[in-house]
C-alpha cells in the first residue's frame, strides 16, 4: 500500500526548492549586512517554554501545539516549536551571551508546527525567518529591524506589502487599558464568539484579534490602546513613526493588532499583502522587553520578528522563476567503453565547477540528444567507438546546431575555457 504524507505537510520539490535556496541566500546576504548571526536552535523544546512565554490563553498553546510525553523523563511534556522567539530567548538565557556581549542580533531559519486547519497558506509544517534583536530598548532599533524587513522584501523584488503598526503600551499603561476595554466588553458581550467570552477576563485584548466576524463587528468602537499610552510609551512610539518616515517606509496605524503572543509590548507589526487572500499576513513582530526576564534570565529587552516563508514564496512565485541553469555539457555515449572513457573525465569537470550531466544507462543517441535540449544544455559531447578510435570527441552546440571535433586531450580544456565564457 502507499503511504502518503500527513495533511498540512508538504514536500518541496526541484523547479520550487530553487526558489527557497535563492530566497535564503538573499536572506543571510541582507541580515549580515545589518550584523545579524544565525543561530540554529532544536526543533523540539520542553512544552513549558512555550506555554510560559507565549501564553496559557494564545490559540497556539490552547490548541496548536504538538505535545507529547517524553519517553526518558517521566512528567516531562515535549512539544515541536510552532515558533522561533521562545527557543531563541531560551538559548540566549541558557548560555549566558549576555555576559559576552550586551546586544546580540541573531536569526533563524527553519520549519515550525501548528496544528491548525491546513488551506492555502496554512500548513501544519511551515517554515519562517525571524530575527531576533536582544539587549536594546530604544525605538532605534524596532525601526532597524523594521528596515531589514523592508530591504528584504526589496531585494527579492516584493511589492505592494503594507505595514502595520501598533503599540500595545508597557506594564504601566497597559492594564488601565485593559481595565477600561474589559469594560467596553462587559457592555458588549452578547454578540462575542465562545470563545472570547471565555478568555475575555484574562486575557480581552486578544478579542481585538478575532478573526469571528461577529467579534469585529461587536468591537468596531472599542477603545483604542493608543489613547491609554503612557508618555514613555508614547514617546517611543512616536520616534518609531518619525524614524520611519524619515527612512521612507509607509505604514498604516492599526490600533486593534495585539498580536496573538502575549509577549509582546510597546511596537508591533504586521507586514500584510492583499494578493495573498484570507491568509494576508507575510511577516510579523514587536518588542519583547519582559521576556527574557520571563524565562530566568536578567532584565534585558529585545524586539524581532518571524516571516512565513511558504507565503513569501507564494507571491514570489507569482512574479518569476528561480529555477537555476542546467547543465552546461551533456555527455552522449554510445558504447561502454566511451562511458568508462567519460566517466572519471565528467567528474574531474565536476570538481573544477563545470556543471556536467550524462546518462546512466545506455540510449540511442537520438533519445540522448531530446534528453540534452530536454535539459537545455547548451553543448552536448558525444562520444562513441569510433570516435574514441580516431582519438577524438564531438562537440555540438545546441543554440547554433554547430558540430566540432575535438582532441581527447583538450576535452577538459575545451570546456573549462566554454564556462569561463
Ligand atoms: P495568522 O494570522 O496568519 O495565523 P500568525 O499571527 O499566527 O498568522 P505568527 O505567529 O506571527 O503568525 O507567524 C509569523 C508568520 O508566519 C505569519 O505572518 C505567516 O506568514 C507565517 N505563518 C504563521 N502560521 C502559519 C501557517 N500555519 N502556515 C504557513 N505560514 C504561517
Ligand atoms: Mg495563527
């Protein structure tokens, strides 16, 4: 019987993977230039990490998560990271990089899980980049990682993605927010989802978030967090925007993000695109500033972001194809002693970086020759008894229909001097 894969599970294949490759180069290209290093952390964390820092309330450790029993540690639960920060924040602690070096600026790249209903632009296995900035608390910063983003998007020729920005406000302000929208809700519940009226006492910012229809309408004139900030919040936030406009970045104020993490304070953002229908969301983040402290290391405040990478790829791929060059030789054989004659010549242009590919079995030089411009290999040398008789090779060329003889010996020159042209 055949097995399939898991639904919200995909494979990646050649003709897409190139574009994946292309699009990670251009990501450890930019996020160097902006001295961010990549930090490679276990796909598999102890559950409390995430229920600790994203939140007992979010969606993701309420139902998203894939947890279970570590075998060797009784008690012990495990769950696959549905996202970046939490590990990274956990690496950071655990090895004490503070004590190195008092800012670190590290990304990430890699799969995440979430046990969601899979659609278009939602798997169960996705894959994100996130940068992750820890150790500074001014407003500088949240608009640097900001710029990285927009660069990015630049360099890979993304258009048309619109920023979001909010602020959700500091431990000082935000719970008279808070208290004053528990309020609003009170006064509005009948017409709020299940479960928001569920979560509304702990947690009624994120009703603000509900995707329910009804839940948007029933808080259209809810208030906004942006009146409740207090000055420091408010200063901050205020050079966030002006630094963005210096630096040209257009952005639309949304007072009603409040991420789905409850991590987040002051600056947060989403980086949204219409062409991407109801799963609009490419990119997103904010400032941290209480969870490092969170999970048990010293008060040190950080802001980052995570990106979908399936959705990027998405629009990317709706402009143009990554897909790489083929070889640029393809060797015929005709008999097997011109096969043995190739065999140690194509991998010796290998290594000299030659992209060359020939047969595995043998084939009519005919079907060797659809195979070539199948390829798009621009020169094709056939080999066979007799050539090899004559101490010779044939080299065509595939654009001009040109056909030369070549000496055995110069072969590996010939084609050396073809790829440096
Ligand atoms: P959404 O509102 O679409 O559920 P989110 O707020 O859950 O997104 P984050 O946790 O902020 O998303 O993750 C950052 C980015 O990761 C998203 O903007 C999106 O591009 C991508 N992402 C999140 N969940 C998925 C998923 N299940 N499948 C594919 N991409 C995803
Ligand atoms: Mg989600």
């Amino acid at each position: 019987m055949k097995i399939t894969s898991i639904k919200g599970f995909s494979d990646i294949f050649p003709g897409e993977v190139e574009t994946w490759q292309w699009v990670e180069q251009k990501v450890r290209e930019i996020f160097t230039f902006y001295n961010f290093a990549e930090i490679r952390i276990p796909i598999v964390e102890k559950t409390e990490l995430f229920s600790r820092s994203l939140g007992e309330t979010t969606d993701i450790v309420e139902k998203e998560m894939y947890t279970f029993a570590d075998q060797d540690a009784k008690g012990t639960l495990l769950t696959l990271r549905p996202e970046g920060t939490a590990g990274v924040v956990r690496a950071y602690v655990e090895s004490e990089m503070f004590k190195i070096e008092a800012v670190r600026k590290l990304y990430y790249l890699g799969p995440m899980f979430r046990r969601e209903r899979p659609q278009k632009g939602r798997l169960r296995q996705f894959h994100q980049i996130g940068a992750e900035a820890l150790g500074r608390s001014d407003a500088f910063i949240d608009v640097e990682v900001l710029l990285l983003l927009s660069d990015f998007f630049s360099s890979v020729g993304l258009e048309g993605a619109e920023l979001q920005l909010n602020s959700l406000g500091c431990e000082q302000c935000r719970p008279k927010y808070r208290e004053r929208l528990l309020d609003f809700l009170k006064d509005h519940d009948v017409g709020l989802c299940g479960n928001c009226r569920r979560r509304m006492d702990r947690n009624p910012l994120r009703v603000l978030d509900c995707k329910e229809p009804g839940c948007g309408e029933e808080t259209k004139n809810a208030p906004s967090i942006l009146d409740s900030l207090c000055d420091p919040c408010r200063e901050h936030f205020d050079l966030v925007q002006r630094l963005l406009w210096q630096a040209d970045v257009r952005y639309d104020l949304n007072s009603r993000m409040v991420r789905g993490l409850d991590y987040y304070c002051r600056t947060t953002f989403e980086w949204k695109s219409s062409q991407l229908g109801s799963q609009s969301a490419i990119a997103a983040g904010g400032r941290y500033d209480g969870l490092v402290q969170e999970l048990g290391g010293p008060a040190i405040a950080g802001v980052g972001f995570a990106m979908g990478i399936e959705r990027l790829i998405m629009l990317l791929r709706m402009k143009e194809n990554h897909a790489p060059a083929g070889p640029l030789v393809y060797v015929a054989w005709v008999s097997e002693k011109a096969r043995g004659w190739a065999f140690p010549v194509v991998h010796r242009l290998r290594r000299q970086g030659v992209l060359v590919e020939m047969e595995g079995e043998a084939r009519s030089l005919k079907s060797q020759m659809r195979r070539a411009d199948k390829l798009r290999a621009p020169l094709v040398l056939i080999l066979g008894d007799d050539e090899l008789d004559k101490g010779i090779a044939l080299l065509r060329d595939m654009t001009n229909k040109q056909q030369e003889e070549i000496s055995l010996e110069k072969v590996e020159e010939v084609l050396m001097l073809r790829k440096a042209n």
